[in-house]
C-alpha cells in the first residue's frame, strides 16, 4: 500500500524549502489552505502551511487526514526557545506538547487541562526514533523536549518563566499541540521538529524576523531526510 505522509508548516516561509527539495506538484484549495500532491520514491507527500494558530493548524490537520488519508504526519518549523541550553538554529523534536495558554484553574483543574482531554499529548516513538537516527546518519544533534504551543508570541521573560514553570517546556510556538490532539483523536502517528528562531524574549521580535528563513530551511531539511529514510523503512 502506497505511504501518504502529510508536512505541515505554519508559514509560507515554513514550507518553501520543500517545494524548493521536491519540485513537482499539484495542487488544491481547500477551506481557504493550499495542499501541495507530491509524488517521492514511491510515497505520496502531501505538504500545506496553515497559517499561524492553533485553529487554523487544527483545520489544515484535520483536512489532511480526512481529505487526504494522510497515515502519519510531521510538523516543521520553527519555535521560540525556552530552555537555556537552547541556542538560535538549534533543532528540537518534541516528546509531549500540550496547550499552554488553557486556563480552566477557576474550576479546580491543573492548567492545561481540557475536560475529557488530557495537558500533554505524546508525540510518536517510531518517528521520534526515526528522527533520532537520521540525526545520528548526519552528524547533527537532535535536542529533545517539551513544546508549549498557545495563541501568543511570547517576548518577555515573565511569560517565558511562567512557561517553564507551568509546563517545564523548552521552546514555545503556536500550531504544534493542537496538531498532535488532532492526530491523537484519530489515532495517527504524529511528530514536530522545530528550529530555534528566538529566545522568546526582549529580542523575540527582531530575532524572529532576522532568522525565521535560516530556521526554517533547517528544520526543512531535516525533515526532507526523514521523509528519504522513510521511503525506505
């Protein structure tokens, strides 16, 4: 049975290195998102950016995998980095995500927490592996951890500590989460690299700038060499 991988990105900047790695493609508009079809060694990719959010990743998410058939998906892009240890175009993949702008304290639940859901989803171990070796096939180092996603783009070190306390989360960006609860509902392996574009915070918004297109080629690539590794697994 042919493989049908779906890639996201949140930005058009998040997905151009692909188009610019694949070549050819068809296309198609659906719900206001472009989804990119692109045969690869004898897969099928299906490549969209979402647009920047949780509702908006949500949606293309949810396309992917009911329009398309998608059977795993990964997310590339780039992320503020929380962590100290974490340096500008150092390249994270996420173990847990969770929402971390969900605050239903007032009812007596941990924050992050939805009724009927959980704070963190886990993100696949088989692709978490598979990045892990293409990471070691290339000399990188792959750093791992916990991603924080919420509807903010966080420049201050108040919120940048309240992150970490709350979630022990190591970068912070927006679509992730919702992308990995979408694909947990419906039962499909899921994975998010992120680059480091920022430090999340008094420079965030000049650091975004100066670096998203250095991030995101690096975190496209890396992916575009698992999707290789995939082929042939």
């Amino acid at each position: 049975m042919e493989k049908v991988i779906g890639v996201m990105g949140a930005m058009p900047e998040e997905i151009a290195p692909f188009l610019e790695l694949f070549g050819t493609h068809t296309q198609e508009n659906i719900g206001g998102n472009v989804f990119y079809t692109i045969p690869f060694k004898g897969m099928r990719i299906v490549l969209a950016y979402s647009k920047i959010g949780k509702v908006h990743a949500a949606t293309t998410a949810s396309t992917m995998l009911l329009r398309y058939g998608v059977q795993q998906l990964i997310f590339s892009g780039v992320a503020g980095g929380l962590a100290p240890h974490l340096q500008i175009n150092d390249l994270l993949l996420a173990t847990k995500l969770c929402q971390a702008d969900v605050n239903l304290c007032a009812f007596g639940h941990p924050i992050g927490f939805i009724p009927e859901s959980m704070v963190f989803v886990e993100s696949n171990s088989k692709l978490n592996a598979l990045a892990q070796s293409v990471a070691q096939d290339l000399g990188i180092e792959l750093k791992s951890g916990i991603v924080a996603t919420c509807d903010q783009f966080i420049s201050s070190k108040e919120r940048k500590a309240e992150l970490v306390r709350d979630f022990g989360a190591d970068v912070v960006e927006m679509e992730g989460a919702s992308v990995g609860f979408v694909c947990a509902n419906f039962g499909v392996p899921f994975c998010v690299l992120r680059s480091v574009s920022d430090n999340a915070n008094g420079e965030a918004p000049q650091d975004f700038d100066r670096f998203l297109a250095q991030s995101s080629q690096t975190s496209a690539r890396f992916v575009f060499s698992m999707l290789e590794k995939l082929a042939t697994s």
